[in-house]
C-alpha cells in the first residue's frame, strides 16, 4: 500500500512539473521581444521593407543618370510608428509618387519623388534603404 502511495505521489509531482514546463513555454513564446522597427517612411517593395534612415533628401536632378523609374508607390507608412508586420497603408502625399532604383540594380537603396499638391516635387527624392527583417 505505501508503494502505491509513493507511485500517486511520483507521478502527481511528474504532473505539476510537465505543467510548470509547458506554462514557461507557453509565457515565453507570449512575452518574447519582438524587433520593431522605428521608422520614418517605409515602402515594401518586391518583398523587402525600405526605410527613410536619415531626414536628408537628395536632388532629382543631380541624380536622374544614375537612376531607372520603376513604377508607382502604393503603400507606405510614415511617421514615428513602431511597425512589427507587414503593415501598409496609403499616405497621401506620397500616394503616386515616382520609385526610382539605383541603375546599377544593386537594390541596397531606391528613391521616392514625392507626389504633393498634384504633381511631383521637382528636384526632392528621398533614399530609402533596404531593411532585413
């Protein structure tokens, strides 16, 4: 009889363990950081997020030799957002704007030609870099 005692006892303790065991996973996996970015304007384009690291704008005209259009910004965040998905979503003075990649198509950065007040900024781009995840 104190043999089967012993046994409920061994496995009760077995029991709570196993659930102390998988409660630390489940609030692990709950409580774990997760990488935010801190962003300024931010495109993805072909699968990859872009980001605005400094406020410095560079000049349409002294860069448009090195550059090839590449088609219409849809979706951009802007703003000092934290942003943990794939979030988008459309900002008005950019919506239309021109994208430009660097003709020698290393992809490390592109350019946005804002689009303001119904047409494009004349000389202002703005140097996205290319941001692993």
């Amino acid at each position: 009889m104190k043999e089967a005692a012993k046994e409920k006892v061994k496995y009760f303790l077995l029991g709570i363990l196993f659930a102390l065991v998988c409660m630390g996973i489940v609030l692990a996996v709950r409580f774990w950081p997760r990488q935010q970015y801190a962003i300024r304007a931010q495109i993805f384009y072909q699968g990859a997020a872009y980001v605005q690291e400094s406020a410095d704008t560079y000049s349409f005209s002294a860069l448009k030799d090195g550059l090839n259009w590449d088609g219409t910004v849809l979706y951009l965040v802007e703003g000092n957002q934290s942003c943990t998905e794939n979030y988008q979503t459309n900002v008005e003075t950019y919506l239309g704007g021109q994208l430009f990649v660097e003709a020698d198509g290393t992809g490390e950065a592109i350019y946005l030609r804002p689009y303001q007040n119904g047409g494009w900024d004349t000389d202002t781009l703005i140097r996205l870099e290319r941001r692993e995840r």
